[in-house]
C-alpha cells in the first residue's frame, strides 16, 4: 500500500507540473461537468491521440486541430443522456441528482491526469494519504470509462487502492479481470475470452488450421494474439505466421513493407487482425498498398464494424472480412439528443476561474461548432459502443438506489463511500430497454457477440449479421448461406497446410507444424483411429484390417468342417475303405483254411486288416473343430496303426524269404525263428518301438488345439500343433524305415513261387506309398491353408489305400474270381516248379 501510495504522490507531481508549463489555454467546456448530489466521472477518447515515438515524457493536448474522434463523440453524448434520464426518472433515484465530470482521454497523460482529478478530495484538489483509505471521499463515487485496455488498465490500478468503481465500456482484456489486481473494476462490454474463443469456433467450423495472426502493439492486440494462439494450436490449428504492428507504423514504411512481405509468403488464405482501430487502419491501407487479395480476413471486436476502416480506398478489393461484433444495441433517443446539442447555443468557451485548475482535456472546440446540418452521423459500431457506456451510467444509478434504500420511495440522502458503491453495483440485475444488465462472477456482463460479414452493394458498404455466439459454454450459431465468399461460385476458401488424407492413411508430420503433413497409408494388420490421425492403430488378435484401412474387421474362423464338399468326398472314400477292410475281414475269415489266406499269414491277416481300419479310424479326426482328444488320437493312432501293418507286411516278406531260402542253408536259424516265434516277437517289438515314439510325442510334444493368426491377416486357422514338433517327425521316420524294409524283403522274395511272389504288388504300394508322402510334404512347404488337413488326410488315405490295395486286392480277387487258383494242388505244384527251378540253377 506504501509502494502504491507513493507512486499516486509521484505522478500526481509530474503529471501537475507537465499540466503547468504545458497548458497556456485557460479555456474550458461547460458540458464536461454538471452539479448533482453524487458525481460520476467520464472518461471519452474526444479527440485522438498522437501516434509517434516519442524520446521523452510530453503532455499531450487533446483539443488540436484535425483530432477529433466521432466515435468517442457519440459515448460521450451516451453518458449525459444517461444522467439525464436518470435525473428525470421519478422512479430511478427519486429527489436524488446525478452531476458528472467528463474527461477526454486523447492519450496516456490526459488519461491519469483525468484520474488524478477523479481520485482528488473536492475543494483542494489534491490527494490525501491516509492510512484508512475504506474512509477516503474523492470528487466522484464511480468512474465510466475509459476506452482501451492500455487507459484502462492505468486507471484500474489507481483506483483500486481506494475501491472507487471504474465501468468500462469498451476494455475487453482478460487481465482486467484479475481481481487481486483490479477489484474495483467493472466493464459493459465482454470479455475478450470469449471472443477468443468465439475466433477459434470460427476458424474451425470453416475448416481453417492454417492461418496468420497479426496485432497491435497495444495491451489489447498482444495479450488478444497471445490467448488466441494460445487457444487456437491447443485445437489443432496451426500459426503459419504471426507478427505485432508496432505503435509507431506508418503506411509504406519499412516495417510494414516487410510484414506484407511475410504475410503474402506465409500461404495461409486466413489471417486474424487483433487489433486497435488506429493501426488496423496502418495496417488494411498497408496490405491495398501492397495489393494483397484473396484472403479471409477475421476481425476482433474492436474494428469490425468500424467506419475508420471501411474508409480506406480499395478496401473492398482484399477478399472476405469476418468478424466479431458486440451484440447490436440501440440507445433510445441518443440521435435525438444530439441533434438538440447541435441546436443549442452553447457560446464561446469560457475561461477558468482566476485559481482553479487548467483543464485543457475538458475542452472540445469542434463539438461546440457542430450544427444540425454539419455532426457526427452515428453509425451501428458507435450505438453499440454508446450503449455499453449508457448501461454503465444505470449499473451505477441501480447500484447507488439500492445503497441509498430508494426502494421504500425515499431515499436517504448521506455520505456514501466508494466501497459502498461498489459493493451494490456487484448485485445490480434489472431490465434496461429489454436488455438484462447484470454482473458475473468476474464482473463481466452476461451478453453475447454477433458474427458479421462485411457486404459491398456497389460502392457503398454495409454488414450482414450471420449469427451470434452465447456463454457460457462459447457455442457458436451461423447461417452459412448468408456469406458471399471472394471465390468463384461462393466456394469456402480453404486455408490448410496439407490437405486431408483418403481414408486409412495416417499423417507423418513434416516440420515444426503438425498442420504440415505426408499422406502414408497404414499397414496391414493397422487401422487409422479418427481420434489419432498421426498414429496408426494395431487391430486386436482376433481382428485383421487391409493397407489403409481406418477400421479393423473380424477374423474368419477357419477350419475342415464337415459340411464343405471336400470333406464329403474324402469322408466317402474313406468310409469306403472302411467297409472294404471290414468286407476283406469277414472274407477272410470265411476262407480261414484256405490255401490264399494261409499263404498270406493266416490269422495275421486280421491284425494287418484291424490296423489299417485304426488308421482309417483316426482320419474322422481331420474333419470339423479341432478338439484335444481329436489332435491327441488322429496322427498318433495313424503313426501306430500304419506301423503295425507295415511290421506284419515286413516279417511276412521276410518269413517268406526265410522259409524258401535259407530252411536248408542255415537250418539252425530257421528252427531258432520258428521256435522262438519270431514273427510274432517281430511285430511286437517293432508296434511297441512306435508306441513308444507316439507315447513320448504325446506327452513331451502334446498336440492340442490352437488357433493360428500369422499366417493369414484375415484368417483365424483353428488346426492341432503337431506339425512341426519332433514327435510327429521321429514317426514319420519310423513307418518310412519299416516302409524300406518291406519294400527290401519284398524285392528279395521276387523269385519265390508264384503264389508267394507278391513283390510287384507290394513294390507298387510301397512306391505308392512313398510317392503320397512326398507329395503331402511338397504341398504343405507352398500351401499352409485350409485345407492342408484335407491334404494331410488325403495323403494318409493313399497309404491305407495302397497298403490294402497292394497285399490284399489280389487275394480277394483270387477268393472270388479265380477258385481254382484256391486250392492245395494249385500251391504245391507251385513249389514243385520253383523247387525244380532252384535245383537246376
């Protein structure tokens, strides 16, 4: 408070003695100041300030030639209008007048001059230091004004200290509303967060991420491009260029040459102007100067509807202008007003009293000299603006009829305190002309903005309203067909970096903007979330998705049901060769005692035939779902059972072999094999070799059901994993050994009788054999699909097929076709010519 307190005392002095060398008028105005029982203050941009650099302070004289602001003209007139109607109102402050004193605040010394005077005890003139400063009585109760964010800003921290309150009309920064900061101020225009967040809906409804942002150097412009960037990059919109117009540009300086420059190279077709009337007027004259067309061009608030803009030569020319408006409001009966101060006689100006204070910035020369025929034309943006500051005047009367008790009809007329003032004026909610004045929590107004487009009929300018944006949440409502785009055939501009991709291709960002992008498709197996467009998604385990895919689709189960058409013909063929073994079986066993059956092992016969029927058992399990005891039966019961016959089918040979070839040559291992049963003690050993294998498979390589997702993206292949595993290898590699030895015993016996000679036959299958297995192992190292089972299966069936088509074929067919062939006689003179033929050679 100290610190503040000194600062008050240090511009007062140099602002006093500025004021005391500058001023050589003594002239003043007699419509700045009116007499009541509480004064308000009124700070109004009558004239404009000086736009140069400057090395030094200097007190800038408002009242100069050629200065004069219409618009701050119009606010002014607003807020004695306002006093008017109020001191008028029977039911508004009844007995009770307001006075005011009005301040042109052409610049940033007549604005703390101004507040200075607001802030002085009345009489002396003079601040008073207090340590109580809850008890501090200055001139005025409340303050109206000022107009920028700079004057405001200013003023906001002078009278915060005494909690006089300060309604602006026109400073939008969100700063304002820091109240730890500013707790004594107020404002009837919105918050600029909400018209930056209204610019960024704006900018996305249309499709715009790529755009330029330009400010002035003023309070306004930089915190208003600092929150819009801010906002606008965390919605996904890039800022190709961004730049601050310095206060001190002039057209066709260098500076703005260079900023032309970088606009026009920066590509984007949207550029957002956040700026103050006065250097968005430097800065449309700079981009006509340098013929920069074709643009959308997004206004702020404060020159949207602006006239000093419109008025640049060949503006019309540049392209598309949008903006955001205050709501359109009327002051009823403002124009009327000031058509009767332009009547009156207002005199010459009066010189000050001999003592009192030079109070050049209360001095308006041109509007003493305005007529009927020669004013100010107020147009839409000045009502607007007027408005906002003629609601400030009645937040300030409601507040002060609430403190003064004018409710119960009386009021008590007493010492009021700032303080006290502001307090009521918080809780102020009425109906002004169908408008609700009230105060939020950050003592914002509760009003909207209009989105507007400016429209050229000809030579003569207008605004079309497209819709309006209301808070809180910021939603924005636009009627699109309303807009009359720069382009050919009213097409919306594009302004984008990169264009959007096809569907299914993500975007690799090129450079330091994610706006920037390549178009790569995702790949297979990826989908593109439109939540994440610059990362492609894996699909989950059970789902697959096509290069560029921005959804991922189910994976088709798979597996050899029994229901397809090649199930039915291998399940024909095999339930045929069932039969066909069970057919041979009961033959066999009608023809037990028969020479044919005998020579073919007799009763063996049964075992070969029941092993090869458990092969064909086990190849149902190809068919449908795979299941665990279909994966842990169908190979292995295959691998055994085709090992059983094999081991017959070899000691059978080699029996053959044993019996007419070496009984007489080494008859100690004939009778060793016949008496020990060798046959038999043979296929036992050689079935438990296989059990064993199949055993150890199943238990350390146990085949179970899985499903199988690498091999097809877009299948789910349900199979048994006994493919690859060394079980199902070591027999395999068993029945191949016993397949060897067959076919040599078979080979070796070529020459024996010819009711024993079955090498061809057996050779046959055996080759058969050979020759199906291969063939499976080909298709299965360039086909993994489907229907490898059925290849599988098929493969297995050609095994069975030849092993009974190769030994036991021709036997029924010498049963049934050939008995003659059947008989003792038949088969001995068979030995006979085969024991005539060993002797002779």
């Amino acid at each position: 408070m100290l610190l503040c307190t000194a600062r008050l005392v240090g511009l007062q002095l140099l602002i006093s003695w500025c004021w005391a060398f500058a001023c050589h008028s003594t002239e003043s105005s007699p419509d700045f100041t009116l007499p009541g029982d509480y004064l308000l203050a009124g700070l109004f941009p009558l004239h404009s300030g000086c736009l140069q650099v400057r090395h030094r302070p200097e007190v800038t004289l408002c009242d100069r030639s050629g200065s004069f602001n219409e618009h701050g003209y119009h606010l002014f007139q607003a807020m004695r209008l306002g006093v008017e109607e109020i001191n008028n109102s029977t039911a508004l402050l009844p007995n009770v007048t307001l006075g005011y004193q009005l301040y042109d605040v052409c610049s940033d010394s007549a604005n703390v001059y101004a507040t200075l005077r607001v802030l002085s005890l009345p009489g002396p003139h003079h601040i008073e230091l207090q340590g109580d400063l809850l008890h501090y009585s200055p001139t005025v109760l409340a303050v109206i004004g000022p107009d920028s964010t700079n004057h405001a800003a200013t003023t906001a921290a002078l009278l915060s200290p005494f909690l006089v309150p300060l309604i602006s009309y026109a400073a939008s920064s969100e700063t304002l509303s820091v109240k730890r900061q500013y707790p004594s101020f107020l404002r009837t225009i919105p918050n600029d967060k909400y018209q930056v967040e209204t610019m960024v809906l704006l900018l996305q409804k249309f499709g715009w991420t790529w755009i330029s942002l330009v400010g002035s150097s003023d309070d306004y412009g930089q915190l208003g491009v600092q929150a819009l960037e801010n906002q606008a990059t965390g919605q996904g919109i890039c800022i190709a260029f961004k730049d601050i117009m310095p206060f001190s540009a002039h057209v066709g300086d260098e500076r703005m040459q260079c900023l032309m420059r970088r606009l026009a190279q920066a590509r984007a077709t949207v550029v957002v102007v956040f700026s103050s009337r006065q250097l968005a007027r430097v800065f449309f004259e700079s981009v006509v100067l340098a013929n920069l067309t074709g643009k959308v061009w997004v206004a702020s608030e404060a020159w949207a509807l602006s006239r000093h803009i419109t008025g640049v030569p060949g503006i019309q020319r540049i392209g598309t202008v949008l903006g955001v408006a205050i709501q359109k409001r009327t002051v009823p009966g403002l124009k009327a007003f000031e058509e009767a101060y332009a009547r009156a006689d207002k005199g010459a100006p009066r010189p000050c009293h001999k003592g009192s204070w030079c109070s050049s910035n209360q001095l308006c020369r041109e509007c003493q000299a305005f007529t009927a025929h020669r004013m100010p034309k107020l147009k839409a943006f000045s009502m607007s603006s007027a408005y906002n500051a003629y609601r400030a005047v009645y937040a300030v009367a409601h507040g002060l009829h609430q403190l003064l008790g004018c409710a119960s009809g009386a009021c008590s007329r007493g010492r009021v305190y700032p303080w006290q003032l502001l307090e009521q004026i918080y809780k102020v909610n009425f109906l002004l002309h169908k408008d609700t004045v009230m105060f939020d929590d950050n003592r914002d107004p509760l009003s909207s903005y209009n989105i507007i487009a400016w429209d050229w009929n000809g030579p003569k300018w207008t605004f079309t309203v497209l819709g309006s944006s209301t808070w809180s949440p910021v939603q924005l409502n636009i009627n699109e067909t309303k807009i009359q785009w720069h382009g050919k055939n009213n097409q919306v501009p594009k302004s984008v970096c990169s264009s959007d991709c096809l569907e299914g291709y993500q975007r690799v960002v090129m450079g330091f903007h994610h706006c920037c992008f390549e178009c790569v498709p995702c790949g297979a197996g990826t989908f593109l979330n439109k939540s994440d467009l610059y990362r492609c998604q894996p699909c989950g385990k059970e789902e697959w998705a096509p290069e560029g895919s921005q959804t991922c689709f189910l994976r088709t189960v798979v597996f050899l049901a029994w229901h397809e058409h090649t199930s039915w013909v291998l399940l024909a063929a095999n339930t045929a060769l069932l039969l066909l073994l069970l057919g041979t079986a009961g033959l066999f066993a009608w023809h037990l005692d028969t020479p044919v059956v005998r020579s073919a092992g007799g009763r063996l016969c049964f075992l070969m035939l029941g092993s090869l029927a458990a092969g064909s058992g086990s190849l149902y399990g190809f068919f449908g779902e795979p299941t665990t005891p279909a994966c842990l039966l169908r190979q292995a019961l295959f691998a055994l059972g085709f090992t059983i016959f094999l081991s017959c089918l070899t000691v059978r040979s080699f029996q053959l072999i044993i019996i007419f070839k070496f009984s007489t040559k080494v008859p100690t291992f004939y009778h060793a094999w016949v008496q020990n049963h060798g046959a038999g003690l043979f296929v036992m050993i050689s079935s438990a070799a296989q059990l064993l294998i199949c055993l150890t498979w199943l238990v350390v390589w146990t085949p179970l059901p899985t499903r199988e997702y690498q091999r097809f993206p877009h299948l789910v292949m349900l199979e048994c994993t006994e493919a690859n595993s060394l079980g199902f290898i070591l027999a395999f590699l068993y029945n191949g050994l016993l397949s060897i030895s067959a076919f040599a015993c078979s080979y070796l016996g070529k020459d024996l009788p010819e009711n024993y000679n079955e090498a061809k036959c057996v050779t046959f299958s055996l080759l058969f054999n050979f020759v199906s297995w291969i063939a499976f192992f080909t298709t299965a190292s360039v086909y993994d699909g489907k229907y490898l089972p059925a290849a599988n299966m098929m493969a297995g069936l050609s095994s069975l097929s030849s092993g009974f088509g190769g030994y036991f074929l021709p036997k029924c067919y010498v049963i049934l076709c050939r008995p003659d062939l059947n008989s003792t006689e038949h088969f001995q003179a068979s030995i006979q010519d085969y024991t005539r033929r060993c002797g002779s050679t």
